[in-house]
C-alpha cells in the first residue's frame, strides 16, 4: 500500500546525543535553523513525535512564522500540519501543550493504550492499531484515511530508530551541533539494532551559522515481501528512465536499474538504449554487470513494467534473463497489458521459478505516461 514520504528531522551534538541530562532540553540548533525547521514543518502534511518526547519536552509543535502559515491558508490547506504521537500505553499528559495548542492531533495506539487514552480525556482522535503498534499500518492510514502525503518525524530516538530499522524512511535530515554532551545516561539519536547495509546516498550539506545541515536518502533494497522506502526510491527511477525511451509504435518504452543488497546501484538500462530498436530494458542493464558478481544472487531488479516472458526479435525473454543471472527478487510497477502479448505474466513466470515479485500499483501511472501511445 502507498505510505506517506517520511522525513527524520533531528540535530546531535558531536558525540551523536540528542539531549542531557539537565532539568531543561538542550537547544542544538541555531536560530537560522530554527527557522529551517519551521519552514519545513510548513511544507508537510503532518509532524509526528513519540509520546516520550511529549512527556519530556512538553513541545506545542507549530508553525511559528504568521507568513507561512497564511500561506497554507491560502493554498486551502489547515493553518497546522496534522500532529501525530504513537504511543504503545496509552501514559499521556492531557495538560500537555501538544493537545491545546495548533490544529487537528492524532494518537496511535494499542488496544489498551486506546482504552487508557481515552479515561484521561486526550483531546485528540484516537486510532488503536491491535494489540501491538504497527508502523506499516500507522503509515498506510494516514496516507489513505487523514490524506497525508509527507510526514515529517521529529523524534524521539527510538521513532526515528524503528522507522529506520524497518525500512521506512524515506529521507533523514540530520544537524550536527559544534558542541560535546559526553554523558552516558544522555538520550542517543539511535539505538542498537539491525540497519541496512552499505551506505547512505548524501543528497545534500548546508553550513547554517555553525551547524551543519546533511540531508542522506537510505538505498537499501527490501527484504521478501515487505517494500521498503528505497524500494520506491529506485523504482521511481525505473520510471524515470522509462520516459528516456526513443518512442515506438511497436515496443513498450520501459526503465530497469539493477541494485545490491547494500543499495549499491549496479546498473541501469532503458529500452531501445544506445540505438538498438529492439533492446529492452532488463536487457540493456543486466549485461553492465559481469556474470560471475557475487552481488546478483542477493540484488534486486527495479523494472517500470514486469520482465517480458516472449520475444519475437530477441531469443532470451527479460524474465529468462532475470534467472539466468541468479537475481531473486523483483520490483515492478505495472503488470504488462495484452498489447502485444495476450496473458505475458511475467510475474507469475518468476514467482513460480522462487522469485520473490512486488509489484508496487502506486507507480502505475508514471510507468504508463510513456507509453500512453500504445494504450489508446
């Protein structure tokens, strides 16, 4: 299912600490990032923060700026971004400022945490996920119930830690203050646990007064059945290429980027590519990468429309292609028409060979916008 585009927002110090362990929260930023994070908070749908930062920070979470918030006004947006808490107890202030101050508020929560939320009077809408918080159905009901289409995290650690963890974040800004905490029992930005692997892709440094803004796009590719938030990542970029084709009355116009499981980009191809008029884009990218890489057993295919299973100019199908280099898993955007061929299934033709196939609906239409031409 769609999720919203989650954004981390966080500022450390040196040694990678959030706080201290003072009676008052220790102010990272500058005031020239303060302002950053305003106008970020003004660009999004909804801000979320654990229930634990609630009760240690006591934060209202607004937009401060009278200009931007006039300005979602009068783009016929709220004058506040939806506030959003996750809580698994239900342990909640209701004279917290979080509940009296800004828009429309949102509590996440348990079975019990639910009941216990609403004995204390919380004055927000209250959505119990089960017996236990899942961040994939949180996520999936905000984007499809509230509407929301980017979501900005602002903490604490452990939110930022299990979104992280689980694949779920699309974008981290992180800010590093000039400045030691150097105390044990101070909050971390992350726990211990299992991340991707490999490397993060930088995006962005920006140096605001003496902080350092570095904005990092995770690109490891999911696991199984579940998509991760590179996953849409790169199969936007399948989509991408899909719309670099030469056009054709006779060929789908269709992007391929090949990918390591630490989300190192491999290869990359899109059809018809360096002039052959019958190259396909599976076709295009898999031989960029030497048949014996080790890295191919564990990669993952992005592909805007599902590997071909017949071919009329070309001997070995994309799906034939995907097999014979050893890669198990697939993503894809569209499941192909009957244009050209009736019932082609290139889906099904992987699943049944032990390839693991997620075709994500949501990246449908720019699959399509190519090839519009053919589709009548």
């Amino acid at each position: 299912m769609p999720y919203p585009y989650v954004l981390l927002s966080a500022a450390v110090s040196l040694d990678g600490f959030l706080d201290d362990t003072g009676p008052d929260r220790l102010l990272l930023s500058s005031p020239a990032d303060f302002d950053r994070v305003d106008e970020v908070r003004a660009s999004v749908d909804a801000i979320l923060i654990g229930a634990g930062t609630i009760r240690a920070d006591n934060p209202r979470l607004l937009v401060n700026s009278p200009e931007r918030r006039a300005a979602r006004t009068a783009a016929g947006r709220p004058e506040y971004p939806l506030k959003v808490t996750v809580t698994a107890t239900g342990d909640l202030d209701p004279d917290a400022k979080f509940w009296h101050t800004g828009g429309a508020k949102i509590v996440y929560t348990t079975d019990e945490g639910a009941r216990r939320a609403r004995a204390l009077g919380i004055a927000a809408d209250l959505v119990p996920l089960g017996a236990d918080l899942d961040w994939r159905l949180l996520l999936e009901h905000l984007h499809d119930v509230r509407g929301v289409r980017r979501l900005m995290v602002e903490g604490g650690g452990t939110v930022h830690t299990q979104l992280l963890q689980r694949g779920l974040a699309d974008e981290l800004q992180l800010v590093l203050a000039p400045l030691f905490v150097g105390d044990p029992k101070a909050p971390r930005l992350f726990g211990p646990g299992g991340y991707q692997a490999g490397r993060l892709r930088l995006l962005e440094t920006r140096r605001i007064e003496d902080v350092v803004l570095m904005r990092y796009e995770p690109t490891a590719p999911g696991t199984g059945g579940s998509a991760s938030a590179a996953d849409r990542h790169w199969l936007r970029l399948a989509c991408e290429l899909a719309a670099e084709c030469p056009p054709s009355r006779t060929a789908f116009s269709v992007g391929a980027v090949v990918v390591a499981a630490d989300g190192t980009e491999l290869a990359r191809g899109h059809s018809r590519e360096a002039g052959d008029p019958v190259v396909h884009a599976e076709e295009a990218a898999l031989p960029k990468i030497p048949a014996d890489d080790p890295r191919l057993a564990t990669a993952t295919v992005y592909t805007s429309l599902e590997p071909c299973t017949h071919r009329a100019s070309r001997p070995h199908p994309c799906a034939e292609l995907i097999l014979r280099a050893g890669v198990r898993r697939v993503v894809t955007a569209w499941r192909e028409p009957d244009t050209f061929v009736a019932a082609a299934d290139g889906t099904g033709m992987l699943r049944e060979a032990g390839v693991e196939v997620l075709v994500l609906g949501e990246y449908e239409e720019p699959a399509k916008a190519p090839n519009g031409h053919l589709l009548g």
